[in-house]
C-alpha cells in the first residue's frame, strides 16, 4: 500500500477530484502527498495553514466535512475559498505519537451531492489509519538508515 494508491481510493470511494495528505509544522501547511484532477497543487508545496481548510481540522482535532462552501456564509470569505473556489471538503487529522502530524483530506471545486455521509467518515478515518501506518513506517525506516550509515562510519 502506498499514500499514492490511499489518496485514489479516498477519491474514488469519496467521489471527489483531490486528495492530499499534508504535513503540519507551526502554523505551515506541506503538501507531503497529493492525487488531484487539478494542475494547481503539487508535493512540496507550501501554504498558511490558516489559509486551509484543515485550519479547523487541526483546531478542533477531529474530522470535519463542508459539503458545499458557497451554501455556508461564514466560509465565503475563508483564503481557502476565494482563492481555490474549492465547495465540498472532508479532512481528518492524522495522528503519530500522541501528535498531530497533518491531515487527510479530499476537496472538490463541486458541492458534495449526495452530502457527506457517516460512512464517509468512517472511509476517511478508516484510510487515515492506513496512512499514519505508512508515514510511522517510512519514517522508523529512515531513522534506521541513517543509524546505520552513521554506524558504519
């Protein structure tokens, strides 16, 4: 299992047109991982975090769904919004340790129809498990790599 194939069966089984899986140091939002439909976005990319929608994902460490953007009157001036026109969004915080270590989440620039659904949730978190599993590997993996070339000096 790789993030790459998570974020396809995230977006296919979410029927939405970008997944990404982001890593959050300070207030800095790192796209590690990204599957998307759109040129705009790519790994490596960088954003405030307060400029995403994740900015709540991470305030409030719990999944959060918008289901349409432009039907929420608070969120028609969110950075996020006027800047992507993105309308339905689902995100999940992904947790290492016993910290927050980014998110998993899906957006589309069309509302979510039918509206996110609990099994949704579930899809989200259920992929979020398998992706922390992957990133706690990948990083335990390159702790190990680098011991070793340190030991072999």
């Amino acid at each position: 299992m790789t993030l790459r194939k998570i974020l396809l069966e995230g977006k296919t089984k979410l029927g939405v047109h970008v997944g990404i899986i982001s890593r959050i140091v300070n207030d800095q939002y790192y796209v590690y991982a990204v599957e998307s439909d759109y040129a705009d976005i790519s790994t490596g990319d960088i954003f405030a975090l307060e400029n995403t929608y994740c900015r709540d994902v991470i305030t409030h460490n719990k999944t959060m769904t918008f289901d349409d953007v432009a039907e929420i009157s608070e969120l028609l001036k969110h950075p996020c919004y006027l800047n992507t026109q993105l309308r339905a969004y689902i995100g999940t915080p992904l947790v290492l340790g016993n910290q927050v270590w980014g998110t998993l989440n899906f957006s589309s620039l069309r509302p979510k129809q039918p509206a996110f659904t609990q099994q949704d949730f579930e899809t989200i978190e259920s992929l979020a498990q398998r992706a922390t599993k992957f990133i706690n590997a990948q990083d335990n993996f390159e702790i190990a790599k680098q011991t070793s070339i340190t030991m072999s000096k």
